[in-house]
C-alpha cells in the first residue's frame, strides 16, 4: 500500500462565447500534478523558495500564481519544479468542439466532463488498487460555482475504483496545487503556440500526457529564439 497525492489545478473559463470576449479562452481543462508518498522535502523546499523570494521585496501575500508572476519568479519556480520532477498530466478540451448537448447543459457540464475525462485515466495510472489516492483540487470560481464544481469533483471521484481522499482547498493553501499550475501554465501556452522558456526544460520532461479530445486550433510555430 503506498500514498500518492494528485494535485490538480484547472484552466480556462466556462464561457462558450467567441474568442473576442475579453478573458474567454478556446480551452477548459485540467492538470494535475503528482508526488509519491513522502514529499515532505518538496513542501519545505516551496516554502524556503518563496521566503525567499518575498525577502527581495517581491510580494506573494497568496504563494506562486504563474499568470501573475514575473519572469524572475517564474525562472526561480520552473527550476525548483525541474528539480522536483513531478509527474505532470494535462487533458484540454477545445470549447469549439463541444457537442450541442454538452453546451445545452451548462458551464458546469463542461468543468465536470473535463475533470472526468481527466482522472478517470490518470488516477488508474499513479495508483494501483490499495493504495490512498489523495486529491487536492484547487478552488473554483465564486461562492456558488465552488458548490457545484465541489460537487462535481466529488461525483467523479466515486466513479473511480479507488481509495480516494479528496480535499479541495485554495491554491495558496498548498504548494503541490501552485506547482500543478505552473505546469499546466506552462502546456497550455505550448499548445497554443506561443512561447514559453521553461516548458521543454522544466514540465514536459515529466509530462505524461496532453490530451485533446476535441482536437486542437492551429497555431503558428513560434519563432525560434537565439
């Protein structure tokens, strides 16, 4: 029997509006992060980056937010995440490409069949029958949504044949949630095609799998950088 913590961290809004609306995204999807049984140094080694970090005046009041940092923080983050080396798993769905009857049963539809499309595979992956599967889910949206989309990560859970321990907490609660968000940060600016440093050094060593059932929009390569 062994413990295997999953931390998963989503990406993406639940808003099927075109492209032009400001902050829609053609994705919504899930990434999870995962360190196996004692990981007590990698929490630590969190910790002492972001005192670190803090005490040359960068403030971080709620821990590492990729979207938010800035690319000193960002360098600092992806090297200890390198060093870490989680196992790193994402799955997108590109909202284009929803069924009719997906959209025509809501935002949550989507958020629950992304987190079910997601863990359905990969906790059978990280863990085998008797062991604890601990789930830390980050939180979602506002009062309301944090109920449904609680709800709905439960539901999944039950579908799964294992021993789960599902948690859901705030981001800046937990280091492993704040590393599964740069490492899903980090996929999703691959798949769309815009740059990003770290990705081929620091997540997709360890990334797993990047599924995309509903397909993937076309992107223009980046330019290669010097």
């Amino acid at each position: 029997m062994a413990d295997v913590f999953l931390y998963a961290d989503e990406t993406g809004n639940l808003d099927y509006a075109g492209a032009g609306k400001h902050g829609a995204s053609a994705y919504f999807g899930f990434g999870t992060a995962v360190f196996n049984g004692d990981h007590g140094d990698a929490l630590m080694e969190g910790l002492r980056l972001r005192a670190e970090v803090t005490a040359t005046g960068v403030t971080l009041p709620r821990g590492f937010h990729a979207v938010d940092d800035s690319n000193a923080t960002r360098g600092q983050m992806f090297e200890l995440i390198a060093e870490q080396a989680p196992r790193f798993d994402t799955t997108f769905l590109l909202k284009a490409g929803a069924y009719p009857r997906v959209k025509a049963e809501g935002e949550m539809r989507l958020y629950k069949l992304a987190w079910y499309l997601h863990f359905k595979e990969i906790a059978l992956q990280v863990s085998n029958r008797g062991d604890r599967l601990y789930v830390i889910a980050g939180t979602f949206g506002t009062k309301q949504r944090r109920s449904q989309a609680e709800a709905a990560l439960h539901d999944v859970c039950r579908q799964v044949n294992r021993d789960i321990r599902l948690c859901v907490w705030e981001a800046a609660t937990s280091w492993g949630l704040q590393v599964a968000d740069y490492g899903l940060w980090a996929a999703h600016r691959d798949l769309r095609g815009k740059h990003c440093y770290w990705y081929g050094k620091c997540v997709e060593p360890t990334l797993q799998s990047r599924f995309a059932p509903w397909g993937v929009e076309p992107v223009t390569p980046p330019l290669p950088t010097s």
